[in-house]
C-alpha cells in the first residue's frame, strides 16, 4: 500500500524517494514529515539487483529533515535491471515502545455526558481478536482526548459510511501519539469534525471534534483503540479508565459510563 504525499491539503506523514545513479545502484529513502516516529516496510520486486538488507526492510523513521536511507539497490553487473516497490507504515518506533499499562485513561467525551459501550474488547462485530470500545453517541458529540499527547494524524474529509467492511476507508479519524510510545485513535467522526489538526499539542480531556457516522459504523459512535507498533502492524492493547473515582480496568457492554 503507497500513500500520496498530500491528501486533502495535509501533508502525508511518509514520502518515499529514490535517486538511481544510472547503473551504479539505486537509493531508497525515506522522509518523515510527521511529529513522531514511524515504522516503515518496504518490499521490492528485483530485476537483476542485490539489495542492501533483507526484504522486506523494516526501518523506524524518526522526524527529521535529513531522509533516512532505507536500501541500496546495487545492478548485476553487465545486466539489465529493473525495480518495482510497495510499502506502508505505521505510527510508533517498533523497537522502542514499553506501554504504561497502569496509566489511568478518561473517558473520551466530555464531562457530565454519559455514554453507553454498544461493543467491547473482542466484540463479534468488528472487534474479533482487538481491544477496543464503541461508545453510542449522537452525532455532533463532542470527543475528547482520552489522554495527553500530540496529533498526528486527522481524516475528516469523508460525509459516508455504511455497515460493512466495504465502506472502512470512509471513516474520519484523529490519531493522537503518548509519550510512552502508544497511540489512541478515535473513528467515525463527521464530515470536518475535527477541531485540532497534526502537531498539535492536547491534554487529557481537551476536547478534539464532533463524533459521526462515517465508515464502517451501523449507527452513530465513536470508535476508541489504543495500539503500540508490532513486528508486522500495529497491536491494540487493553487499557484503564478512570470511571467515578475508580479505575476500571474493563468497560461492558450494554453498560452506560459516565465521565
């Protein structure tokens, strides 16, 4: 999967280049454009060509002016050659995050609303196999951040949705990067609903936009997961909340929580 390097105005976190020095190889870099880390994979389809590292690499890319070599591509000597790629990443240092799991998360809407969990952790629907909560909400709610960190990612250009899998790219989003090196993503929101944009600063309990409908959703919600970077993608992992002065470490379904 490749990604345009501007989308709806905002710059893309990763842009690939290469720069072939006409027989004598070929340099794949990769610049980081974002205000976190990110893992990047890349994978070749070789004519005649020696890479520099096992495919498919696997790189962290740090933000920086300066592009991060990826591979070296260096011709067979004397023969034709030829180089196809793909690639994508994804937010987070995969070498280098070590979650805060007692850390306390609030409830990602405002205080004194009181939402009700219309699927959990391992739900049937969409959440087979992943930590993650749906929270019911009307549409327009305001979405709060659940926990400090720095924007670094926001779709919001989407006005559809639908309730299957089909419609999954459809669905706005904001990505908020800890500094413990996990990050919490919120879905479903309006079309424009976000009230903060990449590099951003926000605290815990800021407000960030207006929940929605869009993309795979049967209804009107929100959407929470928090994730740390693996080996092939990301991972999400089961988190706290700190809910009427307890710290709960599950929230049910069918159950209404108040922040």
């Amino acid at each position: 999967m490749a990604y345009s390097t501007v989308t709806n105005g905002q710059v893309k976190p990763i842009e690939i280049s290469y720069v072939d020095y006409k027989g004598s190889g070929v340099v794949v870099s990769a610049q980081n454009n974002s205000f976190c880390p990110y893992t990047v994979v890349i994978n070749f389809d070789l004519l005649n060509m020696e890479p520099s590292a096992k495919l498919p690499v696997r790189k962290v890319v740090v933000p920086a002016k300066k592009k991060t070599v990826l591979v070296r591509l260096t011709p067979i000597p004397g023969q034709r050659y030829n180089y196809k790629y793909e690639y994508h990443y994804y937010v987070g240092n995969v070498d280098d995050t070590k979650p805060n799991t007692d850390f306390a998360y609030s409830l990602p809407f405002e205080e004194g609303k009181e939402y009700t969990v219309m699927q959990g952790n391992n739900g049937l629907f969409s959440h087979v196999n992943k930590q993650a909560l749906d929270f019911s909400m009307p549409e327009n709610s305001v979405v709060c951040a659940a926990r400090a960190g720095v924007v670094v990612e926001v779709k919001q250009d989407s006005n559809s949705g639908c309730p299957d899998a089909s419609c999954k790219d459809l669905g706005n989003y904001i990505v908020i990067y800890h500094e413990d090196g996990s990050f919490a993503t919120y879905y479903h929101f309006r079309q424009n609903g976000s009230k903060v944009q990449p590099g951003q600063q926000v605290a815990q309990g800021e407000p960030i936009g207006f929940s929605g409908n869009t993309g795979w959703s049967s209804a009107p919600h929100l959407h929470f997961e928090v994730d740390v970077p693996g080996e092939a993608d990301k991972t999400s992992i089961p988190v706290k909340f700190a809910v009427a002065g307890q710290t709960l470490s599950d929230l049910q379904k069918g159950t209404s929580y108040k922040r």
